[in-house]
C-alpha cells in the first residue's frame, strides 16, 4: 500500500502516522513529517522508521499498543533521533499515530541528570578531602583527581600547587604524564593568562613543549591569584567550562583550605615556641574594662592568668616602675597613639627576681571598640648587657681619664688624619684643652727637629696598621715634652681604614734618663777604652766578650778582633788549671779574686800579668760572666828575678870562704898525695901498689871538687820561668853538698834528719836552696860570733823536716843565743842587717821571705831554747791533672 501522505490529511499537528491493523504505514502527516528519513521499501512498517531501542515499545500489532503513551525515537534525514511522545487512535479500520516533538524535554531531563551527577561528584570530591588526614591529603587528592579522569572521560588528570620552585605537581590520577619535570612547565603556567579552560592546542608555546598531547589547563583561582592549576588530557567530547570550573573548585578549594590551616597551624606552633623563647607574646586592653588580655605563654611565664585586672597588671611592675607605667596607661586612655616603655615585672611565681620587659602598643578602634594592642619582649639579657657595658663603659671613660697617658682617635678621611677625640688628661699633661675639632692639629705641637718623623709616623701608621715612635710635643707653656706614640689604624669590614687609636705616654724624664745614661755610659767606656790598663770581660769558659785597647795590644790584634778569643790559648796547661781552679773558688758572696798569671804572649817570650777578677752571678748563683782588669808585671817581674839572681851570687859570695875550703882540701889532698909520690921516686922506692894508691885518692879529690864546682853552676843558673814539682829534699841536698865541709870546717856540728820522701812541692828547687843556705848562713854568722865571745863554745846547726796535714815543715835551728826579740818583726825587711858594713846585705832572709811566699808558703822566725829557730812552712802540692 502507497502513501498518500499529501491526499487526505488533515492539517495537523507534530507527527501523524496513519497505520493499517499490521502497523504497516498508510500515511504520514504533521508539519514533522519533512524531518524523518523515508523507509525506501514499499509497505513499510512503522517499525523501520525508528531508531532500534524504540522496537521494543512496538511490539504486537498496533491494536496492542491502545491505552498508553508511546515514546518513539525516529531516525530524521539529517541522522540524528526526532524525540516523540503520542498515543494511537482507532480510526475505522486504520489506526492514526499522533505524535508530538519532546527532542527539548528530554535534552532538559539529561541535562538535570548530568548536572545532579556533577554535584553528587563535586561533593564526594570536596568531602573526600575534607574528611581524610592531613598526612593522606596528597594521596586523597590523586584518588579524587582519578575520578576526575573518569568523569571526563580523560587519560590523566594532575594538580599544580605553587610551592618553593614554582608551579609543582601536588597530586595526579593514575595514568603516566607527558611531563617529567615540573621546572618547564611551571615557567609556561606563569605566562598564562587565566580565568578561562585553556587548551593546549591553543597555546604555541604549550604545543611546542608538549608535541604529541593535548590537554585542558583549568586556572583555579582566590582574589584573583592563581592558586591551583588542574590539567586533564583533552577527551573526545570537549569539556564544559562551568562544569570544569565547579568540579575544579570542589577539588581545590577544600584542598587549599586545609594546606592553608596546616600551614597557619604551624605558623602559629612556630610563633608560639618563639614567642615562648624570647619571653615574648601580644597583649590586649580594652580601654573601657578594668581587664588585660594577656598571651597564653606570656601569662604563663608570669606565672599569671591569660586575663587579670589592671591592679593586678600593676602589682607585676616593679615598684620603681610603677608610677611611669601608670602615667603612661593613663595618657594613653585620655588621648591614644602609642606606647613604648621599659619596665621590670616581678612574675609572681619568681619574685623577688625581676625582669625587663619591653612593653610596647598602639590604641586602636572608636568608641567602646577602642582598645590597646601590644607586645611585650623580655629584655633582660639585653637591658643586663646594656648595665654591664655602660657600667664597664664608665669604667673604661674614668680610666682613660684617670690615665697618665693621653688617649687620642684620629679620624681616617681621604688619605689624611684628623683630630677627633683626645682624653682628658691632655690638659694636665701637655695643657690643651681636649675638645678636638678641625682646628686642633697635633701636627703643630711637634718639635721642629721631630717633625719628619712625625710625617714619617702618619705614612707609616696607613702602611704598616701600627706604628711606636718617640717625637718631642710642646705644651701650652711653650716647653717640650718626649712623648711615646703607640698607634693603630682600625680598619672595616672591608678592610678600608676607619680610624686611628692611639696613646701619648710622656716618657721625658726616662728618655733624659736614658740620655743621662748613655752619656755615662760613653764617659765609661772612654774610660775603659782609654786606660793604661787591660780590662775585658769573658766567661768561665775563658771566651772573651770585650776587651780593651791595651788588651788587644798586648795580644797584638783589634779590640774586634778580641770578642770570641780565648785567654787560655797563652797560657801554658798548668796555669790554665789553676787559672780555672781559681775562678771556680769565686761566689756570689766573694766574687773578687786576684792573681799574677805567666802568659806566653805572641812575640814575646813570657809576660807576667797581675790580674784582678770580678764574677757576675745570676740568681741560682751560677757564674756567667767575669770582669777583669789586668796589668802587665813583667818588668816587676823581670827586676825580682834579678834581685834574685843577684842575691843568690851575694849569696855564692857570702859562701866564697866556706868554697874555697871546700875546694881546697881536695887539692891539699891531691898535692900531699903528688909530694909523697914524688918523694918515693926520687928515692925509687916506688912501688906499682903505692901509686895505684895514691892516683885513686886523687881521683876521688878531682871528683869530689868538681861535684862542687858542678853544683855551684847549677845554683848559679837563673831560675826556670815557670814554677815545677820537686822533692824538697832535693834542695837539702844540694845545700849541704855546698856548705857542709864549709862548716865542719869552721868547727860547727852539723845534725841533719832523715830528708822526706813522697813530699812534692811547687816551686824552684833551687830558690828553695837558696833560702836554705841562707838560713844556714845566717846561723853559721851567729855561731862565729858567739864564738869569738866564748872559746869553749861547741856550735851546731841542725837541719830537720817533716810533713803535717798537706804541708812540709823544714826547720833550720841553731844555738848562737836567738834574735832579739826587739828585732824578730824586723829581720824580713829588706837592707835591715845587724852585720858590719861590708859583711850583711840585709837582702837574705827578705829574699828568702818572697821565695817561700811565691811557692804559696810561709817562712816564719822564732827564738828556741838555745837559738833562733827558722821555720819554711809549704803546701803539698798535688800533681796537675
Ligand atoms: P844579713 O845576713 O846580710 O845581715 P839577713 O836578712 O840574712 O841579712 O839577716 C838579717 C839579720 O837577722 C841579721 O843581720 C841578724 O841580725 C839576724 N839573724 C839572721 N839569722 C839569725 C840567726 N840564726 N841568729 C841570730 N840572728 C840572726
């Protein structure tokens, strides 16, 4: 069957469809009819004009379908579904379909539909992250963004925070994101303009950065800043702003809010331990109640409640304090603006320790709104800081005031030094006044001469960083005083030189002290260098440190030349020794010593130096230097050892008669011997026997002179330089070979002990026979004479030694009657002779007396009980090392 759709149809409304008992379509009217796409088969059924979900709604025959609404979707020309609503009417055999467009009411419904999912997400969202804990937030948000993703049906979705380094991801959806680092791309997030859904593609520099993606940027923002940024990959169906914008602002702001508390928790968790660590914390006063407010910490650390009267808040302040805090309160009431006090608060779990607080505020508001708001700072630390530092201040300003030198700053500008502070006891030192300004120049205090060296000081002081000179300064008076400069330059941070502090100590009496001493010193050393005598000075170890002209002239070099050398390189090993020994007897207490010393000088053969020492001691009383003074004796010397000399050929003089005996029997001896032999030979008796006789006792003669001889050019040699070791004996000896035949001669006994042995003594053997032959000739002179008063006289003389407690006693006595007693303290002086003229001297026993004295012995005189007895008293010597 055909359709007629144009024939019958009345003018109707929406969509007629006239259908035949099987639903086959008769005809179609209504002005949506043009909309619908045309079944192409011949008797088409209703069926094949609807969309195939719409099947359902026809099933059976059209009789079916009576008595209900129909909703049918049908396919239209242009592809999309026509929405219909109607109901079917019987008309004769043939059923009409009238049908209405509700396309406007279903788009509403879907929409409703949409927009009620959207809220029922966009609340889940907000209270997913609302409810979770702060340490899940991050996760939450991931969670929450995921089902974002699937909302809009995107493959990812994240969340940009601004943090530290910028835009940086806080929270993401599963899926993998074309970004790695957050650093790009937070530097195009800033670049953006926000407020609407951008897109990728729109964006050049966005494209660039991302090639391959394309995604949705969602600014989320408060008081028109950026606080979030949520990118989602860019779905099939483009994305709706409004509802973008509300599900963003479920997701972020929540989100936001709690960052923001935990933020401002820990913010405030920060303020309150600073608080509680500096002792600080706010307070508040509402100006019209009797009540302060105080911060939690605060009252606490006063040991107060948080709230407390204004009497109580004034019982806290400390007495002293009170009465200024109290007027301060009261100004502020009656006019406002601001406050700033100092106070001590006795805290009420402390007293009575109180402590400075800072009190500071600002009145604000109107009315009954009006009420201070402050802050209070512990500052006790400081204010004790500030007490100590003003009180050492004061200290330090009394003392450089007090000081006896002058305490000066010079300010550093471009290069040159001005005046800027003096202390005060520039007045009573130099007399200026101490206001230092411009005026003031030091420069022109400055002696004259002194000047370049002040100029030279400032150049230094900009060098060096310090400087010490020493410089005249003129006073008010016109006088000058020395003056002792001790300056430094204090620079900056950065090394740039700020200023100069520096310090004038008047040093005028120890610099004409100095001067005073340096003058006497040069007075000595002239003396020193101009004496006849050697003084040097040397240390134990004999090195010489200074010695004189006549010293080095002596030693035949430079005063230079002397420092370093040592004294004992001239004397000989022995002399050294006891050189040394005798310094090593000096103390603190006896420090002088004095002694004749043989030098072996260069160039001459022996000198004799009478020389004098004086040791210097440090406090443990160890020697460390010697002082000498010396003078040459030589001379002395020289002459002593021939008034010896001369006195031992008096001496051989003396001893002529007694020789002459002693050489004449022997020769008596050989010439009655040649007489008798002579004798027997004229006769011719002579027999072989006889004359062996008679040659062998003149042999024994010659022998017997000629040791005599012998002995008499041995004593008569001059003494040995320098002093030996000998027996004592010895000289017994030698004395008696030459005058005991003398004596025994002249009828004198001569008794003689056994002689020492093992008994060294130091000396000149024959010196020390010299003073025994004139003992024993001075006794021998005694005897004759007391001879010649009574013939029957039997003289003797005896010789006698012994050894005693590290000495050798010698005795020589006689029996002549003694010395008179008168004359015993007489008898060692020289030319002092009880003898005629021409027969004594008066030179033998003063002789003797310096011999034994030189040997470091003693000759001493006494009366025995028959005569005078001598006594040579010598030290034992010990043999040198
Ligand atoms: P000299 O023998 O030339 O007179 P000395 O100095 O030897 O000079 O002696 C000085 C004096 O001491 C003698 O003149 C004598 O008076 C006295 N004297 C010396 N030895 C004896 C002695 N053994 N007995 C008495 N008088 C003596």
């Amino acid at each position: 069957m055909a359709i007629e759709p144009e024939a019958h149809a009345p003018p109707g409304v929406g969509l007629q469809v006239w259908l035949d008992g099987q639903g086959r379509v008769l005809r179609l009217g209504g002005p949506l009819r043009t909309a619908l796409a045309l079944a192409r088969e011949v008797n088409a059924r209703v069926h094949d004009y609807v969309q195939a979900h719409s099947l359902l709604v026809l099933e059976g025959d059209p009789a079916d379908w009576q008595g209900q609404p129909l909703d049918l979707d049908f396919k239209t020309a242009s592809g999309n579904t026509l929405h219909t609503r109607g109901w079917l009417l019987a008309q004769g055999e043939a059923w009409l379909l009238q049908l209405f467009d509700v396309g406007d009411l279903m788009q509403q419904q879907r929409h409703a539909g949409e927009l009620q999912r959207q809220q029922h997400l966009a609340l889940e969202l907000t209270a997913a992250l609302r409810d979770c804990s702060l340490e899940r937030l991050a996760q939450v948000a991931g969670e929450q963004l995921q089902r974002l993703a699937w909302h809009w049906h995107s493959a990812w979705t994240a969340l940009l925070l601004h943090g530290a380094a910028g835009w940086q991801t806080f929270a993401r959806s599963e899926a993998e994101l074309p970004w790695a680092d957050d650093a790009r791309l937070s530097l195009q997030l800033d670049r953006l303009e926000p407020g609407h859904l951008l897109y990728s593609g729109d964006v050049p520099a966005l494209q660039a950065l991302f090639p391959g993606s394309a995604f949705y940027l969602l600014a989320y923002a408060q008081q028109h800043q950026v606080r979030a940024w949520v990118l989602c990959a860019a779905p099939a169906q483009p994305l709706r702003v409004d509802e973008a914008q509300v599900l963003l602002g479920a997701l972020a702001e929540p989100l936001l809010g709690r960052l923001a508390g935990h933020h401002l928790q820990a913010s405030q968790q920060r303020l309150d331990s600073v608080q509680g660590l500096l002792g600080a914390g706010w307070w508040e006063w509402s100006l019209h109640e009797p009540y302060l407010y105080l911060a939690p910490g605060l009252a606490a650390s006063l040991g107060v409640a948080a709230q407390l009267s204004l009497a109580t808040w004034l019982a806290l302040i400390h007495p002293a304090d009170r009465e200024a805090a109290q007027l301060a309160f009261t100004r502020l009431q009656r006019e406002g603006g601001e406050l700033l006090v100092s106070v001590r608060l006795i805290p009420e779990n402390a007293a009575p320790v109180a402590r400075w607080y800072r009190l500071c505020g600002q009145v604000q508001g109107e009315g009954h709104q009006r009420r201070l708001l402050g802050f209070m700072l512990d500052i006790n630390d400081i204010k004790q800081q500030q007490q100590q530092a003003s009180a050492a201040h004061a200290r330090l300003e009394n003392l450089i005031a007090q000081s006896p030198a002058v305490i000066y700053i010079q300010r550093y500008d471009a290069g040159a030094l001005h005046a800027e502070f003096f202390s005060a006891s520039l007045t009573p030192l130099l007399g200026w006044p101490t206001q230092a300004d411009e005026l003031i120049k030091p420069a022109e205090w400055v002696h004259p001469d002194d000047q370049p060296l002040w100029l030279e000081r400032s150049r230094l002081l900009l060098r060096e960083g310090h400087m010490r000179s020493r410089y005249r300064l003129r006073d008010s008076h016109g006088d000058y005083h020395w003056v002792l400069d001790e300056a430094r330059l204090l620079r900056d941070d950065l090394g740039l030189p700020v200023e100069v502090v520096g310090l004038w100590l008047d040093v005028t009496e120890a610099t004409l002290a100095d001067e005073r001493t340096r003058q006497s010193e040069e007075r000595y050393r002239v003396l020193v260098e101009d004496s006849p005598a050697m003084i040097c000075r040397y240390r134990p170890d004999l090195s010489l440190v200074f010695g004189n002209q006549p010293l080095a002239d002596c030693l035949e070099c430079t005063p230079e030349q002397l420092a370093g050398m040592n004294l004992g390189q001239w004397m000989s090993p022995t002399q050294r020794q006891a050189f040394l020994e005798r310094l090593g007897t000096l103390t603190a207490e006896h420090p002088l010593s004095s002694a004749e010393v043989c030098l072996q000088l260069p160039g001459r053969a022996f000198a004799w130096w009478v020389w004098s020492d004086r040791g210097l001691f440090d406090a443990q009383g160890n020697l460390l230097e010697v002082q000498a003074v010396g003078r040459d004796n030589t001379e002395v010397r020289r002459s002593q050892q021939q008034l010896l000399q001369s006195a031992k050929m008096a001496t051989l003089g003396e001893m002529a008669t007694g020789l002459a005996h002693e050489i004449n029997q022997p020769l008596n001896v050989m010439r009655m011997a040649v007489v008798n032999t002579l004798k027997r030979l004229e006769n011719g008796e002579v027999q072989v026997d006889y004359l062996q006789d008679k040659l062998k006792r003149i042999d024994a003669q010659v022998v017997r002179a000629s040791k005599v001889v012998d002995h008499m050019r041995v004593f008569g040699r001059r003494s040995e330089i320098e002093q030996q070791l000998f027996e004592p004996w010895q000289a017994i000896e030698g004395a008696l070979s030459l005058l005991s035949d003398g004596l025994s001669g002249k009828g004198i006994e001569l008794k003689v002990c056994a002689p020492l042995a093992g008994s060294p003594v130091r000396g000149h053997v024959d010196q020390l026979e010299q003073v025994l032959i004139n003992l024993m000739v001075n006794a021998r002179d005694a005897l004759a004479s007391r001879r010649e008063t009574d013939p029957k006289f039997k003289p003797w003389i005896a010789l006698s030694a012994e050894q005693d407690a590290g000495k050798v006693l010698i005795f020589v006595e006689d029996n002549a009657g003694g010395i008179d007693p008168r004359l015993l303290d007489r008898i060692f002086e020289p030319f002092f002779t009880t003898k005629p003229s021409g027969v004594g001297t008066g030179l033998g026993l003063s002789v003797s007396h310096g011999i034994v004295a030189d040997m470091q012995g003693r000759l001493s005189a006494a009366n025995a009980d028959e005569g005078a007895q001598f006594c040579i008293e010598l030290p034992l010597a010990t043999a040198p090392a």
